[in-house]
C-alpha cells in the first residue's frame, strides 16, 4: 500500500513537471512566433501601399514615390548567381572528397575542424578578406563577382557540412552493393551516392543562399554603391558570339543596402517604401526555402531502398 | 533508374559547366578594368553630402538617357578619401576639407586634385518641443554639456543654469566614426573628437530623431535635412556663438548671412585631375554647378550664391588644384570666408 503510495506521488509529480515543460515550451514558441508575426504584419502595414508593379522597374530615386528596387533585385539575384554557381561545385566536390576520398588522417581532421569552425566565423571577417584578396590583390573592384565570390566563402562551409551529413545518410550497404557489381568508386558516387544524397545536398544549398541573400556587412565592405541606375551588361548579346561576361564586373547594389539606404533618409516616406524592399526580400528568402521543402520532398519520393 | 540516371547526369553536366565558369571568372576580371570603365563615373564619400550628388546623378542620368553612367557609394568622408588617393574614385564627397593624413596619401600616389565646394549644412540643436525652458543656447553651455570632463559629472540641466529645471538631461549625437562629430566637437569642445561618451550615439540620424521626440530632457545635435523633415516632433534651438550675442536660428538666410555660426559647414566634392581629362566628367560637373542650387535646396541644405559657383568652376578651367585649408580642420566658416579662401587658391 505504502509502495503504491509513493509511487503514485512520483507519477503525478513527473505528470505535472511534463505538463510544466510543456506550457514553457509552447509560451517560448509563442513569444518567438508572436514577435516574428508583429514584426511581419507591422511590415506588411507599412509597405504594402508601395508594392505596385513599377516599384520593381524603377531605380532608387531621392522621390520616394518614384523610387524602386530594380538595381537592388538584379544585383541581388546577379550576385546570388554566382555565389551558387562557385559555391556548389566547390562545396559538392569538397563534401564528396571528404566523405568518400579522405584518407581518415591528422590532415583530414584538421580540415575538417577548420570547415566546422568556419561556419561560426562572423560575416563582417569574409568581407574584409574580400576586400584584401579579391578588391586589393586581384583587382577584381567593387563588382558583381566580387560579390559573389565573397558571398560563396561565406556559405561553402555550410554548403560543404549539409553534403557531408547528406552523404552520411547512405546506408553502407548501397556502396557494397555497387562495388560488388564492380563499379569503380567514381562509379559507385556518381550512380548512387549522389543521387541518393541530392536532396539534403540541395536543402543545404538553398540554406546558404538565403543566409547569403539578406547579408549586408560583407558586401558593405566590399565597397557596393548606394546608389546606381543601371543594370549589369546583358549576358546574352545579339553578335557573335552571343555571351558576354561583362556583367560579371560591372558595379551593384543589393537589397539590403537598399533598405539600410532607405531607413535611413529623412523624409518619413523612404520608410515605407524600405518596408515594402524589405517585404520583397522576405517573400524571396521564404520562396527559396519553400522551393528547398519542394524539390526535398520530389526527390525523397523517387529514393526507396 | 532512368530519373535517378538523368539526375546525375545533370548534376555532373552541371559540375562541369559551372566549373568552367568559376575559371573563367578569376583570370579573365584583371583585363576588365572593373571600378572605373570608360563610362562609369565613379563617387564615394560621405553621407551628409550624398543626398546632394545622389540627386544630381539621378537627374544627369535622365537628361542623358543612360549615356553616361554614374554610381554613388557611401563610404563616410573618411572611407571616401582612402578610396580616392587610391586612385579608385572619379570624384570624393566629403563632408569636411581634405586632412593632412590624407593630403600626404594622395600626394604618394600622385592624386591629384580639385576642390569644390558645393553647400552648406547647418548642424541643428535640438530638444523636445515640449521643452518650455529652452530656446536658445550659448556655445559655451553646448561646450559644458559635451566637453569630455562632463562625463559623469555634469548630468543636470541646472548645473548649466540655474534658472533650468533640476532634472537629468539625455544627450543624442551622431556616432563617433562619422564627419558630423568631427566638425560638432571640433566646432563647440574645440578639439575635433573631443565628446563625452555617456550619451546615446548613432550614424542613424532617424533614431536620433526618435530619441529625442520621444524624451522630454533630451537634447540633440544633427544635419539640418532631418530636422527640416521631422519639424513636428522637434525643436530646433537657437545658438549664441559669442557671450551676450543674439541667438540665431539655423536657415538658408542665417547660413548665408554668416550669422547662424559656428555649427554652419561647408560641404565638398574632390575631383580627381585624371578624372577631369575624360569629357564625360567635364559634362557632369557642369551639370553639377548649373543644377547644384535647386536640387541642393530640394534635399535640405544651403546652395551657395550662383557667383560663388562660377569662381569655383573657375578653378577647373584654370587648373587650379589643391586644398585650401592646409589640411587643418576648419570650423567657424561663413560663405564669404570661404570664397575669400577659394579666390585665393
């Protein structure tokens, strides 16, 4: 009876602590998702009268009604274009090596610590290297490849851990299988692992470009303009032979330097139109994560070991 | 297996291709000048001064459909002039005269350059507008609110005046890396840098803005723009520059009469000699100096008088370089003193 007792005490006491942790958990989720949500709303509130289709066509202007986002967009997605288009391969490549090449020795170990300790390096450090090495040293200016590559410093890290954990995900026996049909390793990575591995790769991917995408700090340092009202030269070109990379040099803005520019104005119309370049930037990092979500559940379908 | 098959083979085409293009990328960015391209009119340089140039680019940009393009960046005065003895910049805004420190990088790698100045700005005191007790206020009690020895010590209203109320004031100034402090604590302390730094300090002038709207015993100082733009919510105070003076009022007549002193300054553009052999920044600075004063006016500051505009765009035409000023901070200028010192050059 005194066994029951006791017992019954120490469940009704481990049942109210989870009740406990459970009302702290959904008040903590509260508090964060109500402070994101007043922020939104209040953002929507503020720029919502801005968003109309010329606020996408138009230049920055010092008439807050007649201003745009056109040189910040395109600079934005022109930027993100080639961090992807630098970062993936290098990260991808970086990730397989790693995890199916490396000799497991004291070398490999040290660059696999320094790979995790890059991750948690502050943004500003990336742009001051860039401003050294790519602005200084290589003559590259204040462009849209700088840009870029700075931003894919910033993110390889990330981009190389995400396809570490997603090739670790392969069960072992999918390698053994290969080997024993006599596939090569390049075989055995190229027909299996990757593609089995593709959609936690391309989570990763879509992570680091939307941590890229709202970075400010380093692209600041770099030296981007404020101001501009052109657009990069056109990759494509109507002469021989048709592709040009001149864009790739050519001076930007980003739309976070945008917004900071706008917030910081002193007529009080500016802030409406940083809170709709500001909206326009949300919707685009939500966008690509809902695009990660997507292309993550199309290519799980296809997997059944 | 045909889906899984046309994946990898697409992810390896696309490994290939953008493998190629991240080669190309790094070597062939030297042979393309990338800051400064036949086209492109290169600015940087301060805050204060960008509204000014932003507007003149965007409306040389119009008159010329695209022809000539122009990009304005915002570096501070300071960042602004790294950039420009460099030999990276068409063309420096600059919030103050060039510095001594300055002048010798530019003489080290052979920039040269002319100075123009383009406006003035008058930096505003301000307090709440339910403050009853204030309206005007000498340049000796601005000095015994801000000097450095005040920190911690002078924090009441009454220990400036004893007719003021006995309640703690909040002080409100612009961030110590910006051109505004420079010319503040050079102009009122007498020291440029010189402040004390229990107060709130941002290079956002709105939340400066915010602050003091928002504290009955708050007191600020900023650029003129953004007391112009929130007259509602502030109180601009009237400054006494000598013991017994009137106080004045900070506005295009005080500016131009030389009465509202010493927090009335200068603004600048530096142009560099090599910039102005291109035709492309000849049409631009004549577009500057025709339309300075009306777009000048339009984003809140003092345009000079259109003589002063043709001495200045004299001094291009006649090759004059160089600096005035000696690279000494200066405070305390009135537009007269200035064009005595540019006619001089």
């Amino acid at each position: 009876m005194a066994v029951s007792d006791s017992l019954r005490a120490t469940i009704s006491r481990a049942k109210r602590n989870d009740l406990i942790f459970v009302a702290l958990g959904i008040a903590a989720l509260l508090f964060a998702a109500s402070t994101f949500v007043a922020l939104f709303l209040d953002m929507v509130g503020d720029g919502l009268s801005r968003l109309n289709p010329s606020f996408f066509t138009e230049f920055a202007s010092r008439r807050a009604e007649r201003a745009g986002i056109l040189a910040a967009w395109v600079g934005t997605f022109a930027v993100m274009l080639v961090t992807a288009l630098v970062a993936v391969p290098i990260g991808v490549a970086s990730g397989i090596y790693l995890e199916e090449y490396a000799p497991k020795n004291k070398l490999t170990a040290l660059i696999e610590i320094n790979i995790n300790n890059l991750a948690g390096v502050p943004s500003i450090v990336y742009g001051l290297l860039a401003l050294g090495l790519f602005v200084h040293t290589f003559g590259l200016g204040a462009s849209v490849q700088t840009a870029g590559l700075t931003l894919a410093l910033l993110i390889l890290p990330v981009v190389i851990v995400a396809t570490r954990e997603a090739i670790r995900a392969v069960p072992g026996s999918i390698r053994e299988a290969a080997y024993a049909l006599g596939a090569t390793r390049w075989q055995m990575v190229s027909d299996h692992v990757l593609p089995y591995s593709l959609p936690g790769i391309l989570t990763g991917v879509i992570i680091g470009l939307s941590r890229a995408i709202g970075e400010t700090a380093p692209i600041v340092t770099i030296g981007a303009v404020t101001f501009i009202a052109f657009l990069p030269p056109s990759p494509v070109t109507s002469s021989p032979p048709f592709l040009s990379f001149d864009w790739l040099a050519s001076p930007f803005t980003a739309m976070p330097i945008q917004i900071f520019n706008w917030t910081s104005r002193p007529e009080e119309a500016f802030q409406a139109n940083a809170s709709a370049a500001a909206l326009v930037l949300v919707v685009m990092t939500l966008l690509m994560n809902a695009i990660a979500i997507w292309l993550r559940y199309r290519l799980r379908r296809n997997l059944n070991w | 297996m045909i889906r899984r098959l046309t994946l990898a083979v697409s992810i390896a085409a696309a490994l290939v291709a953008c493998g190629e293009q991240s080669t190309e990328t790094t070597p062939s960015a030297p042979a393309a000048p990338a800051s400064s391209g036949p086209t492109v009119i290169t600015i940087d340089g301060s805050s204060t001064v960008y509204p000014i140039t932003e507007a003149i680019a965007e409306e040389f940009q119009l008159a010329n459909q695209g022809k000539v393009k122009v990009t304005v960046g915002v570096s501070g005065t300071g960042g602004g002039f790294k950039k420009f003895c460099r030999g990276e910049l068409d063309i420096a805004n600059a919030s103050r005269p060039i510095q001594k420190l300055e002048m010798d990088a530019c003489a080290a790698s052979g920039v040269k350059y002319f100075e123009l100045p383009v406006a003035y700005d008058a930096l505003t005191v301000v307090v709440n507008p339910q403050n009853t007790f204030l309206s005007t206020i000498t340049v000796e009690q601005l000095k015994q609110i801000w000097a450095p020895e005040s920190q911690g010590t002078v924090t009441k209203w009454n220990q400036i005046d004893p007719s003021w109320p006995d309640a703690e004031f909040k002080l409100y100034g612009a961030g110590s890396d910006s051109g505004t402090f420079d010319y503040f604590t050079e102009a009122v302390v007498g020291k440029a840098k010189a402040s004390r730094g229990d107060y709130t300090a941002s290079e956002d002038d709105n939340t400066l803005v915010q602050g003091v709207s928002q504290d009955l015993n708050a007191l600020g100082y900023f650029g003129y723009a953004y007391f112009a733009e929130n007259q509602a919510k502030l109180k601009a105070l009237a400054v006494v520059p000598v013991a017994g003076g009137e106080g004045v009022l900070p506005s295009e007549e005080t500016v131009i009469s030389g009465t509202y002193t010493p927090l009335a300054r200068p603004m600048f553009i530096y142009v560099s000699e090599k910039a102005v052999a291109r035709p492309e920044i000849k049409q631009f600075l004549d577009f500057y100096f025709q339309n300075v004063s009306e777009l000048a006016r339009e984003v809140r500051y003092v345009p000079l008088p259109e003589s002063a505009y043709v001495l200045i765009k004299q001094h291009i035409d006649e090759n004059k370089l160089g600096t005035v000023f000696g690279g000494e901070p200066a405070t305390a200028i009135t537009i007269e003193e200035l064009l005595k010192r540019e006619a001089s050059l």
